[in-house]
C-alpha cells in the first residue's frame, strides 16, 4: 500500500462514519470551556512545582481536559504514576492536591518497585501535607534503574518529551537542546497534550488497515498521537505536527511502515480542522496562543509528517538493511488544502537512554531550523 493510498484510504473512513465529529466537537467544547483555567492554574503550579523535576512528566489528556476540576496526569516513563488535582476556589484562589489511587499504588510497586502508599491511605492528599510531599519526593527522584517498563519506547519518549520541553536562550545559543524550533502542543502551557484518534494503525497486518476505531459510548478507542508538536521552518511559520517515536529501528517497524501509522493519525488531524463544526476550536488549541483565529479554506494547512527514531542499521558491509521511503507531499483528498509533507528524524542516544548525542533526517537536511 502506498502512502497516497494509505491517506485515501483513511479519509473514506473519516467520511464514511460521523460518530467521531460528533465525539470530537463534545471534546473541544469540554477543553475550550476549561481553556481559561488551565491558563489561570499555570502560573500557580509552576510555582509549586521544582525546576528539576527528574523522570517524572506531567500530561494532560481529552478527557482529563473535559473536567471541572483542572488534572494533570504523573507518569514516569510512560506509566501513570499519580496526579495533580487543582481545585479552583474563585478570585484566582486556588488549592492543590496530590492523587494516588490504588491502581496507581498497586502498578508503582510492581513495575518500579517504588513505595506510595502513605499511612492511613486516602485518595487525595492536601499538597503542603507531609504524605503528599513525602510521596512526591519519592516520584521525582526515582532513578529509574528498578523500572520494569512495558516498552523502551517510552524512556526514549521521555528524554524527547525533555528536550522538547527545553527554552531558547535569547543569545541564540541552543545549550544542549537537540531538537531546536520543536515545541510540543501542551495544556495551558503545563502539561504534554496526549491526543486520541478514532484509528488503530500499529498492525499493518489488520486486513481493513487502517481500523477505524469508536466506542459503543461514542468515545475514541483508537491509537494515540504520541508527540504532537509545532515546527518552526526557516520562514519563521509554524506547522503542526504529528511525531511517530519508535526506540528500535528494523524491518518489521522500519521507517516506512512507521511514516503510514503516522499519516493514518495526520489524515484524521487534516479532517478534524477542516470539520465545519469544531475545526476553528482544534485549530486555536494547537495554537496555544491568546488570539483566536479563525481558519480559511482557501489557504494551506501544512502538517509534518514526522518519524523520530534510531538511525537504519547497516548490514556487514556497511550498507542500510532497507530504504527509507520517498518524501513527496500528499494532499489530503476529499477536503479542501491540506497538505501532509513526511519527514525524518533520526535520533542516536548514549547507551542508557539517558541522552540525545546527535540528531539527523530529511528535516534537517530540507534546510528547516531544527
């Protein structure tokens, strides 16, 4: 299957089935009703939260974005750890809990051999209380060498997530940022945006690839994004983009089979912005910026389409075991100026996972600031 076919294929799906639009305009009501408390809660917990904050990342995600309480989401290499609750009190009052439910105390001690079970037990600890920093410290210094990790993936996303994460000194020096002009897309400016999609598009084996999954409850139970971003280009202009992040690189997951799962999630992106009811709201949360703006049909969306992971590994004399795939644009069909431009980034890490040494692929070689 081709890529040109690849995003056909999943953009008859989209058309084909309307349970998603529906699903999607009650999530971006839910997030755009709540946008200005994720903004107003921010400043405050930056101000509780250390600078260094070691393995532990905060997310937020479509459902945890929907409700009336602000809730962050704690993991620690791609496993839920706890959460931050903030309750809004009014007059730009806030209160901050801790919360450790007992599947998160039960998966802490089996997967990271790690202790967050205080005494008496409760859901929801008063963030000044001794339990709640004790649990807490216990989070942010976990070296990680006990960790027994469902996927090396998500080490390698971590370390991504914190370069990502990472600012541009006003000097124009980049420190040991690797991956410059790439902002992640994140929830009043705190946590990582975690985005479902109506797909399952990991099995390329499935025969009606890719599966296009809903609820019975009307929710999506497909695939998630796993980094989505925005790329800055020479020209100084944005473009949202879809990030596949895989920590092996081999014929089974090589980077053209790797680029389809991430056009299957980049396709159902173009659909959503260009959807008459909800598309200008999507639009304005990726954004993240003060001044909403509304989208015009008769200009450009230009998303990147990019695959992030080790570099193809060479054979005994010295030559890649595959090709990467051809990178030409692929207008999204059946909806009007989409664009999705496919791109590269290779990744070589130290031994550990612990750090990016260096950082290559068609982005960089395109001349686009990373």
């Amino acid at each position: 299957m081709t890529n040109e076919e690849v995003v056909r294929i999943s953009s008859e799906k989209l058309i084909s089935h309307n349970e998603w639009r529906k699903a999607f305009k009650r999530y971006s009501d839910g997030i755009s009703s709540n946008k200005n408390i994720y903004k107003g809660t921010a400043f405050f917990l930056k101000k509780e939260l250390p600078s260094n904050m070691g393995n532990l990342r905060i997310y937020s995600s479509i459902n945890l974005a929907q409700q009336s309480s602000v809730e962050y989401d704690l993991r620690i290499y791609g496993q839920s750890v706890g959460a931050i609750v903030i309750k809004n009190k009014g007059d730009k009052n806030y209160e901050l809990f801790l919360k450790i439910k007992k599947t998160h105390e039960v998966n802490n001690k089996k997967h990271l051999n790690l202790e967050t079970k205080a005494n008496p037990p409760r859901r929801l600890y008063k963030w000044d209380s001794e339990e709640a920093q004790t649990i807490f410290s216990s989070l942010i210094n976990y070296s990680g060498k006990d960790a027994k990790m469902h996927s090396e993936e998500h080490k390698l996303e971590t370390l991504v997530l914190t370069d990502l994460a990472k600012k541009h000194k006003k000097s124009g020096k980049e420190g040991n940022k690797r991956l410059t002009c790439i902002r992640p897309v994140v929830l009043g400016d705190v946590g990582f945006f975690q985005m479902r999609t109506p797909f399952k598009a990991s099995k390329h084996s499935d025969k009606d690839y890719p599966k296009y999954s809903m609820s019975k409850k009307g929710a999506a139970s497909g695939g998630g994004i796993d980094i989505l971003a925005r790329v800055q280009h020479k020209n100084c202009k944005w473009r949202l983009a879809i990030i596949e992040l895989k920590d092996d690189n081999k014929r089974s997951e090589s980077q053209p089979i790797v680029l389809q799962q991430a056009l299957v999630y980049a396709t159902f992106i173009a659909h959503l912005l260009r959807d008459k009811d909800c598309g200008d709201a999507w639009w304005n949360l990726f954004r993240n910026q003060d001044k909403d703006v509304l989208l015009d049909d008769k200009k450009e969306i230009a998303i990147d389409v990019i695959t992030m992971m080790p570099p193809i590994p060479c054979d005994k004399k010295g030559n890649p075991i595959y090709e990467e795939c051809e990178m030409r644009p692929i207008p999204v069909p059946y909806i009007q100026n989409v664009t999705l431009y496919p791109s590269t980034i290779y990744i070589e890490t130290n031994d550990s996972k612990s750090n990016i040494e260096r950082t290559f692929g068609t982005l960089i070689e395109d001349k686009r600031k990373i």
